[in-house]
C-alpha cells in the first residue's frame, strides 16, 4: 500500500524545520493528545493545524508545472550522467502517459503537484543511475535471485507486518523505506564523515517532516527510513506500476497500466533487485506488494521459486482502512474530500484486485503457498512463520526465531495508537453493503467477517 500519501517536499522540510522542537503532537487538528485511540471528528470536513496551514500558504502561491524536458534535465543532473535513458520499450510512451494522468486531476493541491513532480523527477534518476551501474558492472544483470518469500495480499491486511517479521532474520535481503526511495546512489555521493548514507538522511527528513505536519499517519503506517517497503517503489523505475493510484485521481492510468504486458516490467523489477544485491547481499529476498494480486502470472514467471504467503481479511475492513487513509491525506492533497468518490473507486479497485487474485491463486503451488487470516497476524505468528519456512524448504533457526520474538515483542498492534474507523459516520455506508460484493472471495478463501 501507498502510504507517502501525505506530501513531504523540499518546501514543506524547510517550513516545518521552523516548527519549534517540543511543539505538541496534533493528529486532526483537536488539540495534543496522548496516543490511544484516534478519533477523525473532522475527517470528511477538515480543521488544519497551524503547522498545515502554513505549509499549504507556502506552496500554494507557486504553480507547479510538469514539463517532461525540464525534468529530465534535472533527473540527469542529479543522477551526474549524460546519458542512459533507455528508451527501447516505449518507456517515453508510459512517462507521458503517467505525466498526463496527473495533469488530469485538477483537484490536486500545488503542494501534492509539487511532491509528484519531485517523485518523477526521483524515479527518472533513480532510472538514470540504474543504467549507469548496469553499463559499468555489466555481471549484475547474472547475479540469481534465489527462492525469495513474497507476501502478497491486500492493503491493511497484515502484509506490512509479515514482510517487516521476517525482515528480521539476518538471512534475509529486504528493502528499507530509505532505500526504496533511493535505491542507487549518484555518482559521487557516498556516506558523509560520519558514515552516513546522505540518502537515508534525506529520507530521515522528510519523515520528520510528515510527522510534524499529520503524526496520525504512525498510527495507520509509520513509514520510518528503515521500516520495510514495497519493492512496487523499484518497478515504478518503468514507469510501470499501481502506485500513482494511491497519490492521485487517475483512472486513466488505472486502465493504462492494466493494459501493460508485465512480465517484462517484473523483469526489469528483478534487474533493480539484481543491482540492489550486487551493491549490498544477501541474495535471498522477502518482498511484497498487493499490486501482485493481480499480476501472479507476471511474479511467478519472474521468480519461479519463489514461496508465496498470502494474506487474507474482510474486504470491507480493508475497504474501511484504506479510504480513511486517504480522506486522511487529502486534508493536504486535495482542494475537497469527496468520501462518495473515495468508497466508489476503491470498492471498485478491491474488488479487481480480489477478482484477479481468486482467478490466479492456483499459478502458485500448494506446495510453496500459505494462506493467512489477517486474524492469525495478531498473536499467532509463529505458527504462521514455521509453515511458510516449512513450505519454503528453509531451515528456521533459533537465531531467526528468537529475532521474530524480539520484533513482535516491541511492535504490539495499536503500538502508535488506533483509529475508530467509523464507515457510516465519515461515509455514509455500512460494512454489510461493502461486503456484499466479495461472496466469491468469502467461498474463496476462510476469511473471517469483521
């Protein structure tokens, strides 16, 4: 799931570094409060902080706009090449189409504008050093990929919490939020005196940042710089994937990017892990994203051997979860929350999602598959862990365990508070009428309504 939803620009690090260190936490605009349950009473209809007023004053006054030249110029400036766009399978074609999807949502505030133009920007150099390194290191594109655990499963359904536990076993390769963001360093940047990588520390930033403009984003997904991320971040290099669907209105893109043959982007996915191994092991991965959902047949013919744990919840639960979210978000994204908008289009996207899961699930054997209740996820992991390591074919030691026991240990559910999530109140639904439409999950999979 997306969860950058909250813009975190250049612009807004420098307006909240003024903000005085020991300001009180405000997460809705209601005042300090201690964490424990979070309440939006102004979720559909909000009241800013000073701190988000603010930082909305100062984008606002400046237009941004999206002119694929300029950043270009820019991604190759940064990235310190001069060459090494690859354009020999219509990349152009999918970054105009992504630049014109944005362009197509006029109700995006210059603030979120300005943070997509920074992610273009970003992923267009990520692209660029990607290809330098490839070009100078031509024995990556050999380096195996071998036997990763993949989690896959929908939004808010136990997928971070699964990939972040068995992150924890040191054999393990997985990808922090820092390095998703940046996963290859420019030419001539390296650690500092200190030894600090300068991307972690502009990650540190901007995460400071968004806690200091809407902190309730911890209690739903606290993206810190070394919590586990989607590898969807690396695919997105091609310009390639779901994302954009979480930070904009984009249908468009939606049916764009379903009408792309992903198999050669998830092969181009593995070539980033490929690179990513190359500059720090081990070889063996634990990915996941729910974006595989729906494109098994594009994960299995990339990654063959992989162990596939797929987790499972009550759609309307998930359905409730992530439109809060964004609702949440767009108090700084958008010029209105339409919560009509938000229920039609996700219901709607969830159900796609669902659909291509329940037609595919078979694609991945028995034999190297686990399926998981959201509510085995909350106090019954190991069980869950010693199946998957069983069916993976990978020896579970008492070094990985007692790191699983130590990770669960200082990671309680609700650890940054919990949201009363509240589908009639904030938009006008019942969980009933959400869930009417998944009977052919529920015959699907022992999934537990919520």
């Amino acid at each position: 799931m997306r969860l950058d939803l909250l813009p975190a620009t250049a612009s807004t690090v420098s307006v909240i570094s003024r903000r005085r260190t020991g300001d009180p936490v405000d997460f809705a605009g209601q005042g300090a409060q201690p964490i424990g349950d979070i309440d939006f009473d102004d979720l559909t209809s909000p009241t800013l902080t000073d701190v988000q007023r603010q930082v909305l004053k100062f984008t606002e006054s400046k237009h941004v706009e999206f002119d694929v030249d300029r950043m270009l110029a820019e991604a190759f400036d940064q990235a310190g090449v001069t060459e090494g766009l690859d354009d020999a399978d219509g990349f152009g074609q999918r970054l105009a189409a992504h630049v014109t999807a944005i362009e197509g949502d006029g109700g995006l505030t210059q603030l979120a504008r300005s943070s997509l133009r920074q992610r273009v920007v970003r992923l267009l150099r990520n692209r660029l050093s990607l290809s330098d390194l490839v070009k100078r290191y031509p024995e990556i594109e050999s380096i195996p990929i071998e036997q990763p655990f993949v989690v896959v499963g929908m939004p808010r359904s136990g997928t971070t919490h699964l990939v972040n536990l068995i992150a924890t076993d040191p054999r393990r390769r997985a990808l922090p939020y820092w390095e998703s963001q940046e996963p290859l360093p420019a030419r001539g940047q390296g650690p500092d005196g200190a030894g600090m990588d300068p991307r972690y520390l502009r990650t540190r930033a901007e995460h400071d940042a968004l806690m200091n403009t809407a902190p309730a984003v911890a209690a739903m997904h606290d993206r810190f710089p070394e919590a586990i991320e989607e590898e969807i971040e690396l695919l997105d290099l091609d310009m390639a994937s779901y994302v954009l669907e979480w930070h904009a209105r984009v249908p468009d893109w939606r049916d764009y990017y379903l009408g792309l043959d992903q198999r050669r982007h998830y092969a181009y996915l593995r070539k980033v892990l490929q690179a990513l191994t190359f500059l720090r092991g081990p070889r063996t991965w634990v990915l996941k994203s729910p974006q595989h959902c729906e494109q098994l047949g594009a994960l299995m013919a990339t990654f063959p051997d992989a162990t596939v744990a797929f987790t499972h919840r009550d759609p309307a639960a998930v359905i409730q979860s992530a439109i809060t979210m964004m609702a949440y978000s767009d108090r700084l994204r958008r010029t209105s929350i339409d919560p009509e908008w938000l229920v039609d289009y996700w219901s709607d996207r969830v159900h796609r999602l669902l659909r291509a899961l329940v037609r595919d699930r078979d694609m991945v054997p028995a034999e190297r598959s686990i399926d998981i209740d959201f509510h085995q996820l909350n106090g019954n992991e190991m069980p869950v862990l010693e199946e998957l390591y069983r069916r993976g074919g990978v020896e579970l030691t008492p070094q990985a365990c007692r790191h699983f026991q130590q990770y669960l240990d200082g990671n309680p559910r609700g650890k940054h508070g919990r949201i009363r999530y509240d589908l009639q109140r904030h938009f006008g639904v019942s969980a009933n009428t959400l869930r009417k439409r998944f009977d052919f999950y529920f015959d699907r999979f022992d999934v537990r309504a919520e």
